[in-house]
C-alpha cells in the first residue's frame, strides 16, 4: 500500500503541469469566447456597441494619423415602438434581426455594423468618400423599405432614418473620432427624423438637397 501510495504521488506530481497547462488553456478559451460574445449582439448577430468599440481599439494603430476619414452612420427604424405595441415583442425582435441581416447584408465589406440598442444601429466606414457613404447609406434605406418582414403570415413594411457624419482627417484615435462622429450623426439622425423620417440627413441638410446642390 505505502509503494502504491507513493507511485500515485510520483504520477500526481508528473502529470500536475499538464493538469494546469489543460486548465489554463481551457480558462483561457472561455475567456475567449466570453469575449467574443459581449462583442456581438445576441439577438441581431452583429456587432455589440463594446464590439464596435473594441474593433475601433484594435485598428487604430494601423492607420497612420492625419490620414483617417470617418463615417459615422446613425439608423433608427421609423416607428418601431408601435410594432412592439401592436404585435408583441417577439414580433419586434424577429424585424430587429431580420433588419439587421438586410442591412448587414448591403454594407458588407464597405464597414462595420453595430447594434447600439433598442432599434438603434450603427454603421462605420473608413475608406469611403461622403459620395460613396451618401450612395451606401441611400442604398441601405431602399432596401430596408422595399423589404418584406413576415411574421404570422402578415408583411410587414418598415422604413429607416439614417443621420450621417464623416471627417475627412483625425490626428485622434479611431475610438474618439468616432465618439466626436456620432454627436453629429445623432443630431442629423433627429432632423431626419423631424422631417418626416424615411430619409438621410448629412450636415443637417437632407441628402436630396446635398445631390442637388
């Protein structure tokens, strides 16, 4: 029995470096994974806002400084509140990630897309001019109007308004730029919005009379 006891002990004490090196390496994919999930919405399968964030961290030094242009685009589904009202919030949350999927769908690799929260999402670009983000975000709002969301065998048609913000150069990080982007996009995103939603607003002036202009 002692010579079986002190075997064990011989075998416990080999094998307790790959025991730790197992356990730290399995702690370690858990933290991985938990991290990767705060980044992404659970319900839209996008980007979080602390994954936006976290992907402006980690880009900001691959872009060398006074050469950045940003655009911020701020979308908020018109009249999203009656759709939780009238048919319930699975109803919503089914449109939420459906909405999502469309848009998510036409920006592609011209971006990222984040959900902010409730029916609020964000797209951020940085190799676009604000013609291409004016064509981006144009292209966004038709497709999402002309889209059909069915739940419980009803169509339902939404539509988005969309406040758009960009700069041309920043000698700050990624992560500011954008904070100082969205102040803006979020006041358009309120114009558009007061003019009757459905519609861009860049500037503070609606997109058909920058096109115009």
């Amino acid at each position: 029995n002692q010579m079986f006891s002190a075997r064990l002990g011989i075998a416990t004490i080999a094998l307790c470096p790959l025991m730790v090196a197992v356990s730290v390496e399995t702690i370690n994919g858990l933290v991985r994974k938990a991290s990767k999930r705060a980044d992404y919405d659970y319900l839209t399968n996008v980007l979080s806002r602390s994954g936006i964030y976290e992907v402006l961290r980690k880009e900001s030094p691959n872009v060398a400084s006074g050469q950045r242009q940003m655009t911020v685009m701020l979308l908020d589904i018109d009249y999203f509140k009656s759709i939780n009202d009238n048919y319930g919030h699975d109803c919503g949350d089914k449109i939420l990630a459906e909405f999502a999927g469309v848009v998510n769908g036409v920006v592609g690799n011209n971006g990222w897309f984040a959900r902010m929260g409730g029916e609020e999402f964000v797209i951020v670009c940085l190799s676009i001019d604000s013609h291409e983000a004016l064509a981006l975000g144009q292209q966004v709002r038709e497709e999402v109007e002309k889209h059909n969301f069915l739940w419980d065998n009803t169509v339902h048609h939404i539509t988005v308004s969309v406040g758009i913000s960009w700069t041309g150069d920043t000698s700050s990080s990624l992560e500011a730029t954008f904070n100082a982007q969205m102040s803006e996009a979020d006041r358009c995103l309120y114009l558009a919005k007061h003019r009757g939603r459905n519609q861009l607003c860049a500037e503070g002036i609606p997109v058909i009379n920058l096109a115009a202009s």
